[in-house]
C-alpha cells in the first residue's frame, strides 16, 4: 500500500509583478527549495514534483534559453534528478513565456535525518553581446510530494 510521507510547496511569486535579482546570463538562479519530512518510509521511496516559471520576453532583443534542474539536496553540486528547457522566443507577441514542468524521483535512499530537499534552479541564458534585465515576472512555484511502499 502507498502512503503519502509529506507535501510542501515553495511559492516565491504569484506574477504581480517583475522579481528581483533578474537572472545573470547562463547562472542559475535558486527559484524554490522543499524540504520534505520523511519519518519510518517503506521500502520504496519516490517523489513527485511539479513547477512553473514565467518569463517576459517582451524586451528581449534576441530569442533566449530557459532551463530548469531539479536537484536533490541543498544545491545544484548534489543530485541531479531533472532537467528540461524552452526557447524564449523574443518576440512581444509570444510573451510572456511558461514553462511549467512534472518529473518524479525514483528510488530515492532513506535521509539519515529524516528529510529529503530539493532544490529547483532556473537558468536563462542568450547571446552575451546583450545585456538583458527585469525577464522574471512570474509565478514561480514548486510541489513537491514524498512517496513510499508498506
């Protein structure tokens, strides 16, 4: 039987209005951070986790790149666990752009201290002769929900 162990959320915009720092081209930029708390798990572990990031491209003067990684752990040097990405195309007609995304985490080892983080990055990248500024506008949002087997 399949019990639900914890589910958090990590809202950092609901997209009233633009965020703030703006992305640094090809940085990632920490967007959300779940910290899931995991007491007596089965023998099976997963987690399922969901997101959004919006981006302006009203301003862009070139089409750009958006990914987002999903780690598990503190930081974007532990556990690579997802990865996807779009175009941002620079064109106002075409903004803003969404990327939202769901990827699951399988087989995931029992924490020793009885919480399992992820931690969601988004990277926006374009051609560095631009200087490009205020492209987070938002929501931006994380789910994730912890898994495991009887």
């Amino acid at each position: 039987m399949v019990k639900t162990l914890d589910a958090r959320t990590s809202q950092g915009s609901n997209g009233q209005q633009v965020l703030h720092p703006s992305f640094t081209n090809g940085v990632p930029l920490l967007f959300a951070q779940v910290g899931l708390q995991v007491s007596n798990p089965g023998m099976w572990i997963r987690t399922l986790f969901s997101g959004i990031v919006e981006v302006t491209a009203s301003e862009l003067p070139v089409n750009g790149n958006l990914v987002i990684e999903v780690y598990r752990g503190l930081g974007s040097s532990q556990q690579l666990v997802y990865a996807t990405g779009t175009i941002v195309l620079a064109n106002p007609f075409f903004s803003p752009s969404v990327l939202s995304f769901t990827g699951s985490d399988f087989n995931v080892p029992p924490p020793g201290n009885g919480q399992i983080v992820y931690s969601a990055y988004a990277i926006f990248s374009y051609n560095p002769i631009y200087n490009v500024s205020n492209v987070r506008l938002g929501p931006e949002s994380f789910n994730a929900t912890v898994y495991s087997d009887d």
